[in-house]
C-alpha cells in the first residue's frame, strides 16, 4: 500500500517501487493503483493497464530437414483511456514507473486531458485482491514442461518421414509447431485486478502430390491450451495417413460443374463458414460500424429453426478457451442463437460502452500493441437431433464438403471458400471425389438454409484476424445441410 494516505501530484517522481521484474504479482498493486488514480484525477472516465510477457518458439520442418526455428521473447503493456463514448490507447515495452506513467500522459493527451496540478490529490484506487487464474490452476509450471527445441525438431522429421511413407506422388511435406505462452495482467479503475497465464500450441502437415497435369493440396492442424505434452502426445502415425489418403484421392479427382447444390458440410473445420460469415457479425465492433445485417434484429429470426449456436471460453483445452479475457472479465458461455432466434451479441467494454449491449467476457487481443476489441472465443453450431445418414439421405444430387480451405468474407457478410477435399452425392449416397470446389454465399441467406444438423459436434483450432490483431480460436459444427448454395467450379 502507499506510504502516505493522501498523495499529491507533486510527489509522483519520488515515489520508489520494487515490483517483482520477471513476473506480474501482487507487488504491482501499489503502482498501477496510483496510476490509474493518477488517470481519474486527470478527469478519465475509465482508465486500463494490460501487462503482458510472451515466450513464443516455432519449429518448421520441410521435407526432411528443419528449415526454421523461430523464438521470440517480448514484454510491454497497453493503457487505454476512455472518456465519454470516446478512447484513445498507447503502449510501450517500458514497464517502469516512469514507463508507464509517460504512456498514460499520451492517452490522457489523445483525449484532450492533462495531468493535475501539482497541488491536486491522487486518490488510490481500490484494486480488488490479485484475482491468479495462473495459481489458481497450477499453470506456472507450464512452460519447464514443454518440449525442447531438440525434441520438437526430433518429432516434426519423424512426422514428415511417416508422411512420406504414405503417400504417393508426394512434392512436398511441411510439419510445423509453435508454442505461445503469455503472461497478462489487467488493473483498472473500477477496480479489476487479475493474472494470467496462457499456453497455447498448435501442430499440423501440409502435403502436396503431383503426377503431371494431377495435383492435390491437403492441409490439416491440431491445437490445444494448457497442455505441457501436447506435441508428444500428438499422434501423428494416423494424421499421416488421414492426410495421404485425402490427397491420395483428390489427386485424380474430377473437377466440380458450377451450378446451385444442396450440400452436406462436414463437422469440425466446417464451422469457420459460420465463424466468418456470421460469427463477425455479432461482434459489437460491426454494431457500432453499423456494418452488420443483423444490427437491430435481437429477438428476431435469423436463420433456420433447427439452428443453435454458441460462443464460450470454457471447453477444456480448446483452442479459443481462456479464463479471463484481455480485460480481465472472467469468461463465460454465451448463447448468440437459439432455433434460429438471435439471442445476444459478443461484446467488449468499448463496444457496451457504445451499443448497450452487455460485456461477455469477449475483449480479446494479439498483444499488448492492441487495444481489446469483442472478439471470438470457441463458436459452433450446436448439435441437433439428425445422424450423418440422415442428411445424406435427405439430397438426390450434391455435394459433400470434407475439408474446408481458404477463402474470404466481405465486411457485411459475403463470403467465398474453397473446398480442398469434396465428394458428390447421389441417392443419399458419396458416389466420385471432386475438387476445385468454392462455395459462394452471403450470410443473411446461408443462416435460413442450414435446415439440418446432425448429432456429432467436433471442434478446430483456427486463427481470427480482426481490429485486435490475430487471436486464436475455436471453430466447429456438426453435420450440416444447407438446402441450396452456389458451388463455382468448372
């Protein structure tokens, strides 16, 4: 606690700290209390600081030599000022005192605010006590238990030398590997106090056949947080065959005729189309843009009747799961539609402040360089009461997507993606393999046409670029048909 019960402008640049400097503990209260005190006095609303550490590596494999590992260490932390509707946000990787306080006087600046006079009093504000997840939960001995860079290299050659075992044709084999953990700390003036820590992996192949004119690409990635043995429990025997065999089979595939199809959208990597061309949507950064279709529509339908959808943190071990967001909310489950009813959209402080709309525990962030935007955590179609039979029997001729690639989605909800392994349908049957498959859409008529859902809900790890920058996240759906879509092909 400070030394003096009231403290004066004036006395700022005496004033001696001895936070802890390699980790965020309770020996940052007392100066980040004063600067967020500093900020009020100064006549802000709201005031914010974001500390955060990282510790990244990645490991890339090509073919059968390691061609690249990359670590990257960084430290720094962001204040954002709010006055009114209005916000400005600075960041800087000085963690001093001084550091700090000079980019709070920036903030304050953007806004038209200033200091107080030497003579005025800076109230301490009342932090809650150190809300640890990362203690809480046992997650500092996380990061000692991680691979080394030597095992991860050791298991990427074994993974691609497996895939070379399976496949035929091959031109070329990527493993790659990255490991992220982050240390954050919120403090605010209304009092939030929290820690924590995140340990984020990802794993994948990538593998390209040829045989003259014939080429297939098949991607695949698997992602996890909060588990040290991740990459060694990674089975990558049966990847390397799920791969080879997809690519095995789309290599001589024939191309798809465009026209308009029903189709059968498989589960898991499935759901990024309703991550991209719907989930953006609900955020509050397009509510207040007033860029989306569905901005006064709350309590309304919006899509079919047998469609339920969600976005939460809480699933252990998915790729979007946290325990606090990126402004130290805890999170929380959030249900955006129900039978085809929109129920609620995700929401950052920013975006309640300036829409109404309730904070869901939905500030996320790429870094400390970022101000927190409402963002994505794990979003998938929920379940529904069909089998996969069901849905392929329900179609006479269409389309049955099993791997989803890239693809693109303009600001109000038009979307295109390409589909790397697809199958036609006829007779509620998977008859021939096809490729060069992209669906086309726009996501206020795609919602109403998802008609059926069937009963095996799988999730994906995925990446979400935003106004925040890249954060991870969950995607994921069952079995989906949609009753008619635009396929292009040839």
């Amino acid at each position: 606690m400070l030394a003096t019960p009231l403290l004066l402008s004036r006395e700022l640049p005496n004033l001696q700290y001895t936070s802890t400097p390699n980790r965020f503990d309770e020996t940052w209260e007392s100066p980040l209390s004063t600067l967020l005190g500093l900020g009020r006095a100064a006549g802000a609303d709201f005031v914010e600081f974001f500390l955060e550490r990282v510790n990244y590596i990645s490991c890339l494999a090509e073919d059968d030599s390691i061609t690249s590992i990359s670590p990257r260490l960084s430290t720094g932390a962001g204040v954002r000022v709010f006055r009114g509707h209005a916000d400005s946000y600075v960041s800087t990787n000085d963690l001093t005192f001084s550091g700090l306080k000079a980019a709070l006087e920036k903030g304050l600046s953007i806004l038209g605010l200033q200091l107080p006079a030497p003579g005025a009093f800076v109230p301490e504000i009342n932090l809650e006590p150190l809300r640890d997840y990362a203690v809480l939960r046992g997650k500092e001995s996380w990061l000692p238990q991680c691979s080394s860079m030597r095992e991860m290299s050791e298991v990427l050659l074994d993974a691609n030398a497996r895939l070379q075992q399976k496949a035929s044709h091959v031109q070329s084999r990527r493993a790659v590997y990255f490991r992220d953990c982050q240390e954050v700390m919120v403090a605010s003036s209304d009092g939030t106090f929290a820690r924590d820590i995140r340990l984020t992996q990802s794993v994948g192949y990538s593998l390209l056949c040829a045989d003259g004119t014939h080429r297939s690409s098949i991607s695949e990635r698997a992602g996890k947080t909060g588990d040290p043995n991740f990459l060694r429990n990674w089975d990558y025997a049966s990847t390397a065959e799920s791969v080879a065999e997809s690519a095995g089979r789309m290599l001589y595939a024939d191309y798809v005729e465009s026209g308009s199809y029903p189709i059968v959208m498989a589960n898991k990597f499935g759901g990024v189309i309703f991550h991209e061309a719907c989930g953006h949507l609900l955020e509050t950064t397009q509510v207040e843009k007033r860029t989306t279709p569905f901005l006064d529509q709350k309590g309304e339908k919006i899509a079919h009747e047998n469609l339920t959808a969600w976005d939460e943190g809480l699933t252990p071990d998915a790729f979007g799961t946290i325990d606090m967001d990126d402004e130290g909310m805890p999170v929380q489950r959030t249900l955006l539609i129900e039978k085809g009813i929109l129920k609620n959209f995700l929401a950052d402080r920013a975006g309640s402040v300036r829409t109404g709309h309730p904070r869901t525990g939905s500030g996320r962030r790429q870094n400390y360089t970022y101000a927190a935007a409402s963002r994505m955590r794990n979003t998938y179609i929920a379940p529904g009461e069909y089998s996969v039979d069901d849905l392929l029997a329900s179609i006479d001729k269409g389309i049955y997507c099993k791997k989803m690639g890239g693809g693109s989605v303009g600001p109000t909800g038009q979307f295109n993606f390409s589909v790397d392994e697809a199958y036609l349908i006829e007779n509620g049957k998977l008859t021939k393999p096809l490729k060069g498959a992209t669906l086309i859409g726009e996501a206020r008529e795609i919602m109403n046409k998802i008609s059926m859902c069937s009963n095996d809900l799988d999730l994906a790890a995925g990446f979400c670029g935003s106004v925040s920058g890249s954060v991870y996240v969950t995607v994921g759906q069952p079995h989906i048909k949609v009753d008619s879509i635009t396929v292009g092909g040839r």
